[in-house]
C-alpha cells in the first residue's frame, strides 16, 4: 500500500515531489487502476501525490479555439458538461462506454493516459480528434500530439519529473461525423477486446479525410492509415466500407489473450470499423446517453502535510457528522469507515472497484469507496447505508427492497441500495434501461436482478412522487 499521502498545489510542485522521492512515488487523481496496483497487484509505494485539487486539473475551458479538458477531471464531469456534449460527442461516445457509474465518477481521463494501456477507451477518441497531451513540470510545460505520446504497453514520454497536466482537444466540425465502437465479454464494466474510434470529414458528398483508430489490437492505439487513405475521395458506398475495414483489419497486431485471441480479435477490427463506417454513412450515429448525475464541482483547498498528519488523518463529514479519524494510513474509505467507525454495511467484496459491495456516496456521487484512498476524503461528505433512514424509519428505496424480496444473502446490497438513491436523486422516474446502467457497477450472485430492477422502480414512485 502506501505510508505517505500529500496534497500538491501545482503542476510544479507534483513534478519536483516526483524527482526528489523517484520511484517510491506516484501520482494519484482517481485511482481506478492505482489502487487496484497497490492492492491485488502487490505494489509498494512510499508517497502518494494527490493532484485532484490542483485547478487546472479540474478545468474544462476554451483555449484557442480548442477545448481544455484538465488531467484529474472525471469521467462523470466530461458527460455532463454541455460543451463537451456539443464540441466532442466521439469522445464523449467513448467514455461513456468506461467502466461503470462508480469507475466514471472517480477515473480521470488523465488516469487513462497515464495507465497508456491499448485497451483504453479514451485513447482511440482523443486520438481521431487530433488531440494533444499538455506535460507540466519544474522544468516548465510542453505539449505532444497524442500520437507520439505512447512508446509501448504502459509506457510514455513522461519524464520523471512531469506529470500530464491535460489534454487540448480540437472541437469536431459541422462536417465531421464520429463513432466509437467496442466490444467486451460483457455489455457494461468490461476491458476492450477490441475498440475503435471513427472520424469523417465530408466535403460535398465526399470523404476529405478519414481517422480510425484502432485499441487493444496492438502494444498502443494507433491509426490505420492505409485504411483512412483508401476513404479519401469515396462516398462512402459499401465497397469502399468494406475495402476499408479489412485494410484496418489488415494493419492490427494483436495478441493471444484471455480475453481473445489475435485471430478473433482482427476479425473483430473488421466488423467493428465496418460497423461504424456503416453507422457515419446511414448517419445513424449512436446518441449520447444522458449523464447519470449532475452534482455540482466544487474544487477543495489543498490541506498541509500537518492537516492530515501526511495522510494518516482526515476530517471529514459522515452521515451528517463531523469526525476526525487519526489512524488510516494506508488504509482505503472502505477500511477508514469500518475500522475507525464501526461502519460495516460498507463491504469488501473484491477490492478492484468491480462489485460495487462498498459502494457509498461521496459528495453525493456513488463510488467505489474501496479504490478512494482514505485522505482524499479530506473535507468532503460522505453517506454510507447506515445514514439514509430517518427516524427510525427505513428510506423508501431500503423499504423497496424488503417489499419486493430484492435481497437474499444481502452482501451486495447496502451497495445496490447506495447507488440506487444516487440514481434516484438525479432521476425521477428512470425507466428500466436506465436502472440497469445506473447498477451495471454493482453485482449479486443470488437474485437475478429482476426484484431489484422492481425494487428501484416502486422506490422512484415513492421518492419522486408529485
């Protein structure tokens, strides 16, 4: 795990915390592939440099005619930014397709950079776009086309005393037409198989440009250049698709895995960018889902090493009340609010952010409490299972699920009940699909989910009733 956790105020001071302490450090904005690291994956660190109150980290803004879009901002952020919605729906396309409710409102689309796995959703759309990664450090800024960031599988440009500060994206054209397309072994919370984004420029009827880039089919996303050329004056007829998508198929490199092997995974490129040139040229592009919650940011004060005792306390406000927790080190929100505060509705079921068991609300946002490190809760407010009845009485969603038999061994459900009132207080009356999107994150091996899907249902006319 860790020993040390510190708050940076800047870009600077992260990067000169990174060059003193070398490879005992790293950088923590989400922690949606870090914690996991330092928990199934045995990794050690000494210091954890805590870049999420950096501002422009958390920035979204126009510069030059490009938008900014700041490293630790999350995923749940870009969805429900309006000028991300109009500027950049492929990117948007792509990352509503990460992970689940919980994994979108904690990963930062700096995470996903960082991490520079090929299996990355964002990378194939920031890639189409032409976006560019802006590095910070003591040694001062630089930007680099996001083609050239990436040198192999997890590996970067990063010097060792920088760290990505964000990315500069150019807004999509009146004439430009995006799809992003994937495929998991599962339809929600699942690593690519493969995926890929597409971006057409049209000019009277014409293709003017083309930009597909492929994900997980290679050691980084990379652009399928043959492919894009042989667009290049078409009209998009369906020779031309298929021409197209078997020359993409063509330029992959995959590998044997356990998720498929190389000879599924090229037949995989083929349908899968067919599919979306198919999509582009019908324009029948797929439309963006609404956003699964709409809290407003508010950016916290950097707190002193002092403060928070270099990460082993933190005050914070839990189920209305104020505490001071004076012994987490090392220890995630999950532990912090069983060991400290006897809070045990708050449950481990798999330590990777993919159950959603101890699941609770942070700033009133479902997450994953076992991937937040316990001091980045430091001033904010957080709502377990054990805060949500009143008097006595049991929350009308709690109420639901006893009414409708959407328990049995109940393990997984202080999370499903947590996520369900975050659904239920950004939607009135949620239809089906989009309940099942909201719990995607949460599992249960006994149910089936049909009484659950019920039980949120009959609980939205009781919360939400006019």
């Amino acid at each position: 795990m860790w020993q040390r956790y510190v708050f940076a105020a800047s870009p600077e001071e992260a990067g000169s915390l990174l060059k003193e302490l070398g490879t005992e450090a790293r950088i923590i904005a989400g922690g949606t592939d870090l914690s996991v690291a330092m928990k199934g994956g045995g990794l050690e660190v000494g210091t954890l440099i805590d870049v999420t109150r950096i501002p422009s980290l958390q920035s979204i803004e126009r510069r030059d005619g490009k938008i900014w879009i700041g490293a630790a901002v999350a995923y749940s952020r870009l969805l429900a930014s309006p000028m991300l919605r109009e500027s950049t729906p492929l990117l948007l396309q792509a990352v509503q397709e990460i992970g689940s409710v919980q994994i979108r409102n904690l990963g930062s689309i700096g995470g996903n950079l960082a991490t520079a796995s090929p299996a990355g959703d964002a990378i194939p759309a920031l890639m189409a776009l032409g976006a560019e990664v802006a590095l910070a450090g003591p040694g001062g800024r630089r930007t680099v086309p996001i083609t050239e960031f990436f040198l192999g599988v997890r590996k970067t440009v990063l010097n060792d005393d920088e760290i990505i500060e964000g990315v500069l994206v150019p807004p999509q054209a009146e004439n430009q037409i995006g799809v992003f397309v994937k495929h998991g072994l599962r339809r929600a919370h699942a690593i690519s198989v493969v995926n890929a984004a597409v971006l057409v420029t049209m000019e009277s009827g014409k293709v003017a440009e083309a930009r597909i880039a492929l994900g997980s089919v290679a050691p980084t996303v990379f652009r399928a250049e043959e492919a894009e050329k042989m667009l290049e004056g078409s009209d998009l007829d369906e020779k031309a698709i298929a021409d197209a998508a078997a020359a993409a198929s063509r330029a992959s490199r995959p590998i044997d895995d356990i998720r498929g092997t190389a000879a599924y995974r090229r037949h995989l490129v083929e349908v899968l960018v067919k599919r979306a040139l198919q999509h582009i040229a019908s324009g029948n592009v797929p439309e963006l889902l609404p956003p699964m919650n709409r809290q407003e940011f508010r950016l916290l004060p950097v707190p002193s090493s002092d403060e928070i005792a270099d990460g082993n306390r933190v005050t914070l406000t839990v189920n209305g009340q104020e505490v001071t927790l004076k012994d987490v080190r090392g220890k995630s929100l999950l532990y912090a609010l069983r060991d400290e505060l006897g809070l045990l509705g708050v449950k481990d079921g798999c330590s990777a952010g993919e159950c959603g068991a101890c699941t609770v609300q942070l700033d009133g946002r479902a997450v994953t409490s076992c991937l937040v490190p316990a001091p980045q809760a430091h001033g904010r407010t957080v709502e377990t299972i054990e805060g949500i009845s009143k008097n006595g009485s049991l929350h009308p969603i709690q109420q639901a699920f006893v009414d409708h038999a959407a328990a049995q061994c109940g393990y997984c459900t202080s999370g499903f009940i947590m996520s369900a009132k975050a659904l239920l207080e950004t939607y009135r009356k949620p239809d089906d699909e989009t309940i099942k999107r909201a719990l995607a994150g949460n599992l249960c091996r006994c149910t089936g989910y049909y009484q659950i899907v019920e039980a949120v249902k009959a609980a939205a006319e009781e919360v939400n009733d006019d």
